[in-house]
C-alpha cells in the first residue's frame, strides 16, 4: 500500500494520466512530449549525492529537446546522461541546508506539500525515506515530474496535482511533512500550519522552511498588494518571534532550527532552462539590503516541529 487506503483512492485517478481530468490547454502537448520520451534499460539512478540517471541511449539532444518544451525548469538540477537540467533555483543549496539539521527521513512516509517538479522528494528518497507523497497544484512541475520519473522509475514516490487543502486528506498520517517556500503565500498561515498538524502522526515532524523579516518588522511584514521581491502572492512574512508564536498557538514544538540563509543570484538565477526573469529583479541594485518594493531582502529559515505532548 502506498501510505493509506486514503492516499491509494486519491491517486486512483492518476495512475494512468499525471493531470487526471485537469482542464488545461497545454496538458495534450505535455502528454505527447511524454509519450515520445525514449523507453531505457540499465539505468543507474543516483539520488543520494545528486538526482541523475545514465542509461544507454546515443540521441540525447532528442531528449533534450524534449523536455526544454517543458520550461520553465524552476527547481533542480537533474542530470539526465550528458543533459544538465540547470534549473533557476539550485535546489541542493537549500537541501543541504536542511541536511545539516541532521534531520533522519530513513524509512519514513512522507508528505511534501507544494513539492515543486519533485526535487527535493527525489532527494528524501535517497536519504532512505520509504514512500513520498508529492502535492503540486501547478501542472507544469507535474509535468516535469512525470519526465523524470520516467527515467529515474520510482514506484516510492507519487505526484498528486492538488492543493492540500483542496486534496480530500484528511485521515492519513505522515512521518515527516515538508512545507519549504509556502507559508508566506498563504492567506490563512494558520489554517495551513493546522492542515499539515492534523496529517501528522503523533511522533512525526513537520519540517518547516520560509522566508523571515527581520524582528524590526514586528510579527509580520505584510506586502502591499501581495509583492514581495517581484514575487506575487506573498500575503504574511513572519519574523522569527512571529512564527514562535503561532507555533505556540498551535501547540507545536520548535524542536531544531536553522541559521538564516540569505538568498543570492547564486541560489536563484536565469539559465538556458528558465529563460525568464529571476533573482536579479527581486532586489533593489542599488542597495541589495531592500527588495525592488523596498522590503527587507529576503532570508530563509528551516523550523523543525513536534505535537507537544
Ligand atoms: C515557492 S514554491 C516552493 C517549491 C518547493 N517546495 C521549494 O521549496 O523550492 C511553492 C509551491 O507550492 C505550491 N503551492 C502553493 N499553494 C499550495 C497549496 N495550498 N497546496 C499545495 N501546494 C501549493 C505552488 O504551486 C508552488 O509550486
């Protein structure tokens, strides 16, 4: 069983197409570009140190120009033979912060809300988690997870294309629940820390990671019209002390924390995989400190959290 019967009714109706009944022009040409993905013997799927597979196939620029269809490539990067997926985000900057949290996924069923394409629940399983769940209401990452997987062949992780709230879960319990890069675009964060807590079983984790205004902001910096460092709908930026506070609220136990991470057009730029505007207009170039909007420049923190008991 993949997690719960719960889990195994909802992916029912994704098992034979990734976009179930999703209405969506593009869903057609993504199934095609899928479809015409090469079949592979004897692939050698590596997880642990990257996300990459090699396999025999002499035509990469086929593939290659398959899956550059499926831009934006936002999170990554992958390897696929000789094809360097260099996404606009480079992912394993943020895994590896999480990894020094020294944080045990071996052998747990996880949950990964807003999973993105599916990097990082690639990379949970090569930390030794058993099953992942992935939730990613937009269907291009759902696209780009379909093309990895075909290639990486993992029947321990799945992809649903729902919001949580919006999933029908509501009596399976998770290990650990990821919950990286959400919060502040939430317009409920409340409801939506409750929402991970009711999924949690008794011992587990919710591993929690956004971005931070510093403690001049008070308990929240909330963006006028939603725009903050060119993003769209970024409702609430907690500072530490506000999110300690709704963790206390919600009876949630900060049970390990990270450092803040500043972001940098290291983390976050334009590639040939994401052609479009990136890092570079999020920041004020004449004083890096503010937002283009003049907030705080982002900084993000990873949260560990237990049900007190
Ligand atoms: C900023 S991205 C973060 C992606 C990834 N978790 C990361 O840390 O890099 C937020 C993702 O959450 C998804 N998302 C937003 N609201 C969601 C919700 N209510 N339920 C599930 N996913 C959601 C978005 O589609 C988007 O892919």
């Amino acid at each position: 069983m993949f997690i719960s019967k719960e889990v195994e009714a909802l992916y029912y109706q994704y098992k034979d197409n990734p976009f179930g009944n999703k209405k969506d022009s593009r869903i057609e040409s993504w199934l095609e570009i899928l479809n015409r993905l090469p079949s592979i013997l004897n692939a050698e799927v590596e997880l642990v140190n990257e996300v990459s597979v090699d396999f025999d196939f002499k035509d990469s620029d086929k593939i290659e120009r398959l899956l550059l269809h499926l831009i934006p490539w936002r999170k990554g990067p992958f390897r696929i033979n000789d094809i360097f997926i260099d996404s606009e985000w480079d992912s394993e900057k943020k895994w590896k912060r999480f990894q020094k949290l020294n944080f045990d996924l071996d052998g747990k069923s996880i949950l990964d809300v807003g999973s993105g394409n599916g990097y990082y629940a690639f990379r949970m399983l090569g930390m030794g988690a058993d099953k992942v769940l992935c939730l990613e209401p937009n269907l291009i990452h759902v696209s780009q997870f379909s093309a990895i997987n075909h290639f990486v062949n993992s029947e321990n992780i799945r992809m649903i294309p729902e919001r949580l709230e919006e999933s029908g879960l509501e009596n399976s319990k998770f290990d650990t629940i990821f919950s990286m890069g959400l919060l502040y675009h939430q317009r409920n964060p409340i409801e939506h820390l409750t929402n991970l807590k009711n999924l949690l079983a008794d011992d587990g984790k919710i591993v929690l990671e956004t971005i931070i205004s510093p403690k001049e902001c008070g308990l929240v910096l909330e963006p006028s019209n939603g725009k903050y460092a060119s993003m769209p709908n970024v409702h609430f930026v907690h500072s530490d002390n506000g999110c300690k506070s709704i963790f206390r609220e919600l009876s949630l136990q900060v049970q390990a924390e990270s450092d803040l991470a500043v972001t940098n057009d290291k983390e976050q730029r334009s590639t040939k995989w994401m052609p479009f505007k990136s890092f570079e207009s999020a920041l004020n170039l004449q004083n890096k400190s503010i937002t283009i909007e003049g907030y705080p420049a982002p900084k993000r923190k990873f949260y560990v959290l237990g049900k007190v008991s």
